[in-house]
C-alpha cells in the first residue's frame, strides 16, 4: 500500500521565497538611481562605465541587485563580467536620466535618436568584452536626442538575468524594435 502525502500538505510552489525577475531588478534600480544625490549621480556618469571607483555603483549593486541573485555568487571571471555588465547599465541609467529609463524598446529608441544601421549592427555583434564601449556611443547618441531607455532591453543586451543564454533572441528582439520603427515613422 503506497501512501500520498495530502496535497495539504505539500509544499507550494508559493512556499519558496521568490526572486524578483530582471525587469522588477531593473525598475528597482531605476528608482534608486531616482533617488540619489547629485554627487552620486556625477559618480555614475563619470569616467569609463566599468571603472570600480565609484563608490554609489557598489552601493546600488549591493543594495539592489545582489539581494536579489543576479550576480553570481562565487568569486571570479563570472561575477566580474555580471559586475561589469550592472555597472554599464548603471551608467547608462544615470547618464540618459532616469525619468527616460522607463521608456519604450531600446531598439525603437536607437531608431529614433539617429543611430545609423551599421552602429546598430556592430552593437548587435559586439563581444561582451566590447559592449561597454558600443553601449557607451549608442548611450550618448539617446541622451543628446532626448529619447527613453529601455533600461531591462539594454540589461538582456549586457547578458544580465540569464539573457546571455539567449543572446541571438535579444539580439532578434532588438533588430524587430529597430527596424519596426521606419513602419511607424514612414
């Protein structure tokens, strides 16, 4: 004779505490970001996006994003490419302003604001090990033009929450967005 255990008594998949998703790690550092100083926005902006002298990046990394697993946890090449990437998005989020970080698709964006296709193409293939640097040209481009940030678009492009493992579908997600937008300006 088999005994069940009563479904009372199983555990629920709502019993395990539950990790916030990447855009609700984003919108949380978005409205952190909101709230700092300007001096601690300065520190954000200035110098190069993965520079480790800034002191509010790891405030926001330790207070946002830490708690919420998406850094990996031990030591080592993995956790310094996530601190990179989070640091890029910090970055990009002080630099465009964070009242624009709520906006539509990063690829719309990018359209809007005059990115030229072939800046767009070298962002979409660029190595982890370049993105800072494409991301930081692109960046500029948005906030001169004034466009949003679709800040949870740019954290899937940096690989951040587990988009790495699905590079070419972000990287599809973005072109969509991109090209999408001569439909709606034509």
């Amino acid at each position: 004779m088999t005994t069940e255990t009563p479904v009372s008594a199983r555990p629920s998949a709502t019993d395990a505490p539950v990790k916030p998703g990447l855009a609700q790690v984003v919108r949380q550092l978005v409205s952190a970001i909101d709230r700092l100083g300007p001096g601690e926005l300065a520190q954000l902006r200035r110098g190069e996006p993965t520079d480790p002298a800034r002191p509010a990046f790891w405030r926001l990394l330790f207070a946002v994003v830490e708690p919420a697993g998406l850094v990996a946890a031990v030591e080592g090449e993995r956790r310094d490419a996530d601190e990179k990437a989070w640091s890029v998005l910090c970055w990009a989020i002080a630099t465009v302003g964070a009242d624009q970080a709520r906006g539509y698709g990063l690829g719309r964006a990018l359209r809007r604001a005059g990115v030229s296709e072939l800046r767009f193409a070298r962002l979409l293939s660029g190595s982890p090990e370049q993105l800072p640097d494409l991301v930081r040209g692109v960046i500029g481009q948005l906030a001169s033009k004034g466009e949003p940030l679709a800040a949870t678009d740019l954290a899937r492009l940096l690989g951040l929450g587990g988009a790495s493992q699905d590079r070419e579908g972000v990287r599809r997600d973005l072109a969509r967005d991109y090209f999408a937008e001569d439909r709606r300006l034509g």
